[in-house]
C-alpha cells in the first residue's frame, strides 16, 4: 500500500482569476478546486492513502511531505516557478516526483528534474507508469498515445477529497477539446479538435456524488468549450433538467462556449431550464482583419449585440475574453474594444496581452519568423509579472511597438474598470437580464450571504468613490427589475477585485514601458493610478 501526496502549486495572488477578497466575502479562500488532481486521484489504484494539498487554501507541511511514498504534482504554465520549486523541496526531503498537467505535457523539458514526467491525460498515462512503478523503475517519461482517451473511461472525480466550503465554485468537466482553430489556442494542441465528452449519465453520477457529499451552489464547467458537440450537450441538459427537478434544483451552473450559442435558442433553453447563469466566451477583437489572421472564423460576420443580448434574455451573464497584441491590430481598433465592452454590457471583461503560449500554432509560426523571445515560456522567478496573461504576454516581437500595444492595453483597462463606468454596465446589464433563477439557497447559505451584503455594503456603500453607484444601481433595480438584484450586487462585489487588480496591472505595464526605454510612450501608457479606481 502506498501513501500518494497530491500537490497543486499555488497560483499567484496577483492574478486576475485570483479574486480571494470576493471569496473572503462568502467565507470561501480561492475559486476554483483542482479538478485535474481529483481526477488523478480517482485513476490510482484504490488501496492508496490518498492526501491533497492545494496550496491555494492551505499550507503545505514537511509533515505531508514525510508521510507520503511518492509525491505527485500537477499544474499549468503560471504555476510553474512554484511547481518547480516543489520538485525541489520534496527531493530535499528525499521523496521521489511524479509530475503532469498541462505545462509539463507542453514543455516536458522544463520539468525534466522530475523522477517521473506522467504527460497528457492521466486515463491515458498512468496505466504505464503505474506498470512500471510497480515493475521498480526509478524513472521514467509517459507521452500520450496517438489516440486521445475516451472521455467514457473518466473516472468520478474523487470530490471527497476536497474542502467543498473553500471554494466558491466547483468544476465538472463534460467535454474536452474544441472544433475550431485559433491560431493562439493551446486547448487544441492539448486536447485536440474533435470534442470528446462524458455520457449523460457520467454527469449525473458526478452530480449524485456532490450531492451526497453535502454540496450545494455553483458548479463550473470547466470545457474548452462546452457547446463544442451541440448533440451531446444537449442530450446532457436534457438528463440534468430531470435530475435537477427531481433533486430540487441543488445547483446553479457556468461555463466556457463559443459565440455561437447564441444562434441556438433550443440550446440557450435548455442552458436557462437548469440554471446557466455565468458564460464566458472569448470575443478576442473587434477587428474583423484581427479576427480573420488568427483564425477566429467563428467570431466573424456576427451582430456581437443581438448575439449577447439573445444570451441575457435567457438569463446569462456574459463574461468576455479580449486580447492586446497581435498582428494587423492597430492602436485605433484595439482602443474599441473599450466601447465593445461598454456597448456590449459585459461586466467582467478579461482583457488580456496575446501570450504566445507551447505548442501553439501561434509560436510555431512566430518561431519560423524568428520572432520568439528567448527562453519563452521558461518563467523567470524573479519576475513579479509572472502571474498571468493580464500581466506577462508578449513573448515575441511585436508587429507594431511594444509599448504602442501596453498604452492600448492601459487605455481599455483605465476606460473598463473607472469605478462609474464599471457600475453603470452593472445597472445596465440587470436591466435588461431575464433572470430565472430555479436554484434556491439553503437557510445556511442565505445567512452566509447576508453577512457578505453587510460586509459588501461597508465596502462599497461607505466608500466615497462607489457609495453613490452602488445604492443607486440597488434602488433602481428594485424598482424596475427586482429578480435582477442577486446578480447586480454580485457583480458589484467583483469590483473590489477589479479594483485592485488594475491599479496593479497599470503599476507593472507603466515599468514595463518605462522599461522598454521609449520614454514617449511610457508617457502615454502611464496614467493615474487614482483615475483607474475612481467613479
Ligand atoms: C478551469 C480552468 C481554469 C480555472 C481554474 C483552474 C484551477 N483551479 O485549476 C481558472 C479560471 C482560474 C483558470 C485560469 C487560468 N488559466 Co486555466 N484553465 C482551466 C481549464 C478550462 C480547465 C481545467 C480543468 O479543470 N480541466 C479538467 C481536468 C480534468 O483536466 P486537467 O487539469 O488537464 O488534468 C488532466 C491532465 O492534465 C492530467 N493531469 C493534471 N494534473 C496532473 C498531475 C499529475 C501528476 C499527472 C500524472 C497528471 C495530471 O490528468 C488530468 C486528467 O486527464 C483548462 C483547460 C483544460 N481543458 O483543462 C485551462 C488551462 C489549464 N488554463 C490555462 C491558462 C493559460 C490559464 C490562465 C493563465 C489564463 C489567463 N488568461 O490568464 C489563468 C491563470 C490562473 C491563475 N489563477 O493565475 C491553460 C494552461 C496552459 C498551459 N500550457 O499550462 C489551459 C490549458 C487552457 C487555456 N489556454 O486557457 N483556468
Ligand atoms: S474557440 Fe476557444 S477553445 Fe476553441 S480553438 Fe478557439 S480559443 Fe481554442
């Protein structure tokens, strides 16, 4: 029998997923849960003690450490200067390594300090490693086969082994891989183009398991891109309507899919009927020259206003992905996607700088043209922008200057997240969202929410730059859309994040310019760091 020690690296607090102070509100630590590890777990051989350590939520211990025989360890690119150290720290305690995830199955290389490199999806892997373990081997390297695994042969993640009221959101995973071809996108490289997906019943079964284990609330689903296989999906809504009726609704659900939901209303029904409230979806540009030179084909000759808005009468918010830096851009287009995000209604936009990431047919053709940084996707440690793609991005020559795109970036960042703008799009947006929600909090969990409206209130409601916004929007909505007001406060509340998080992001890009030496547009790239927060 074996002690397996299960680590998931920190991510740093820096980050724009990272909003922690939003958790704190509700009494959770981080937002999401590992899925990738609790898959892992539930494809170990049964007779193991199994310990998890996300070090998002908790420490982790020389004691965890000493008491396991083999230690394994998984996480994706920004995770990597923390993953590394770790490597190190077990063997210091003499412990050997088994390392996976998404930023060893993309640069092996990088992790090649582990004993064992376990790389692509843990259905397919770790039956040979675990042969050969068992056989004595020291070491060893398990590439994927040619063949992606069938999603059928999943496992239920071991959720047990989660601290279920430490996230605000679990994640379940239906489908892996997407039809469509970016050009920047790892996903397809990871985890192909042909969408695989779980059986109806597999997620009932996942959802049966959460259930008994006491979970109620918001559950993710953490697909590439859910809508990727329509059929499917729909067949899963369908089995998940009647187990949500039958189980009283226990769940409220969000994802990740494609423009193109929105020309499907049997679809979006189906999304609303078991409670879809939350659909991010990566907008990208809003030049359709960008679009078309990064293969973004399925965002083109499209109405982004009546899509979105077809998405909000069936109850979703839109959260949108934007990207700074690439090619054909020009400093005119990429200021618009400030107005897109404003017209558009969309609260939580993550506007990014385009990250030429392994593997992608994005850093083959930018190596071809010789236009890669060095050691691109090598992080260095000392570097406090290694967070993510809000703040390390550019990895490459850049088509028109460096700091003409951060000054870009800046703007759309200043212009999004001004404290007035952000409230007004609140407002707007509840106005127009036909909210119908089925999920209904237990008593526990309504108290858990009124102590965060008190907590949120002393935060927002005193504050001398958001008090004003923020009883107008409540007042307002009360008045003229009342089922609306759950959703404008919690995206309130995702002001304080924001908040902070830009004031952080302009801090790094105005050194980042200052750095890159051209003083001229450093100038322009620097702004007030009390504009950005203020109403
Ligand atoms: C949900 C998700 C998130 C969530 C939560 C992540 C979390 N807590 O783990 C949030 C929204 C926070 C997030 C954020 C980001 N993410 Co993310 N995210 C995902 C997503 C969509 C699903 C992850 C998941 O749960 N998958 C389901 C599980 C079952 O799959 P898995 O993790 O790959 O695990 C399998 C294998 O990898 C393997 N495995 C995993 N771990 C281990 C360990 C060992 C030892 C072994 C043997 C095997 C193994 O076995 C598992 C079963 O097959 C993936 C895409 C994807 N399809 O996975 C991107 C992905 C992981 N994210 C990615 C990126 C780049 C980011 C961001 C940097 C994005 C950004 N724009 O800034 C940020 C940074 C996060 C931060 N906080 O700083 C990239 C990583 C690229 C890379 N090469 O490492 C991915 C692959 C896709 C993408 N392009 O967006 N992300
Ligand atoms: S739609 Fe999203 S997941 Fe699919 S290829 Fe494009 S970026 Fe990747």
């Amino acid at each position: 029998m074996k002690n397996a020690l299960l680590i998931h690296p920190e991510f740093s607090p820096l980050g724009f997923w990272n909003y922690k102070d939003v958790c704190k509100l509700v009494g959770a630590k981080y937002p999401a849960a590992p899925l990738g590890m609790i898959t892992l777990a539930a494809l170990l051989p049964r007779e193991w003690n199994i310990r998890l350590v996300d070090m998002n939520i908790t420490e982790l211990y020389d004691s965890d450490i000493d008491w396991a025989d083999l230690v394994f360890i998984g996480g994706m690119l920004p995770q990597q200067v923390r993953f590394l150290k770790l490597i190190d720290r077990v063997h210091a305690r003499g412990k050997k390594v088994v390392s996976g995830g998404p930023d060893p199955t993309s640069q092996p290389e990088v992790y090649k300090g582990s004993d064992y490199l376990v790389l692509g999806e843990a259905e397919d892997t770790i039956q040979p490693f675990l042969y050969d373990l068992h056989s004595g081997a020291q070491r060893g390297v398990y590439f994927p086969s040619e063949n992606k695994p069938d999603l059928i042969t999943s496992p239920v993640p071991r959720f047990d082994l989660l601290s279920l009221d430490d996230y605000l959101m679990i994640g379940i995973q239906f489908s892996r891989g997407c039809p469509y071809n970016c050009e920047f996108c790892d996903i397809i490289e990871l985890y192909g183009r042909v969408p695989r997906t779980k059986t109806p019943q597999q997620i009932v079964n996942e959802l049966d398991v959460l259930y008994d284990l006491g979970y109620r609330g918001h559950i993710d689903f953490v697909d590439d891109n859910f809508i990727g296989h329509k059929g499917k999906v729909k067949q899963t809504l369908r089995a998940l309507r009647k187990w949500s009726q039958a189980h009283n609704y226990p769940f409220f659900f969000s994802t990740e899919a494609s423009i193109n939901l929105a020309d499907d209303q049997d679809l979006l029904g189906l999304m609303r009927d078991v409670d879809f409230r939350y659909v991010f979806i990566g907008i990208e540009s809003v030049s359709e020259e960008v679009l078309r030179s990064n293969r973004k084909m399925q965002n083109l000759n499209r109405k982004l206003y009546d899509d979105l808005h077809r998405i909000y009468n069936h109850g979703m918010v839109v959260n949108g992905g934007y990207i700074v830096g690439f090619d054909n851009e020009t400093s005119q287009t990429t200021r618009l996607i400030a107005e897109s995000i404003e017209h558009n209604k969309i609260c939580m936009a993550m506007v990014g700088l385009l990250y030429a990431l392994p593997g992608t047919q994005l850093t083959r053709r930018l190596g071809q043209e010789k236009r890669l940084s060095e050691h691109t996707n090598r992080l260095d440690p000392g570097n406090r922008a290694n967070v993510d793609q809000t703040t390390t991005g550019l990895n490459f020559a850049t088509q028109r200057p460096r700091n003409e795109i951060i000054a870009d970036f800046v703007y759309i960042l200043k212009r999004v997240y001004n404290g007035k703008k952000y409230f007004d799009r609140c407002l707007r947006l509840g106005l127009v969202l036909k909210v119908s929600r089925e999920h209904r909090p237990s008593f526990s969990k309504k108290l858990i929410s009124a102590r965060a409206l008190i907590r949120l209130i002393k935060q927002l409601g005193f504050s001398p730059s958001t008090a004003y916004y923020f009883w107008r929007n409540i007042l307002v909505i009360l008045l003229v859309r009342p089922s609306a007001v759950g959703e404008v406060v919690n995206l309130m509340a995702m002001h304080i994040h924001f908040r902070k998080q830009t004031k952080y992001i302009i801090e790094l890009m105005t050194r980042s310019s200052q750095n890159n030496g051209e003083h001229e547009m450093a100038a322009a790239a620097t702004v007030s760091l009390g504009d950005a927060i203020q109403a």
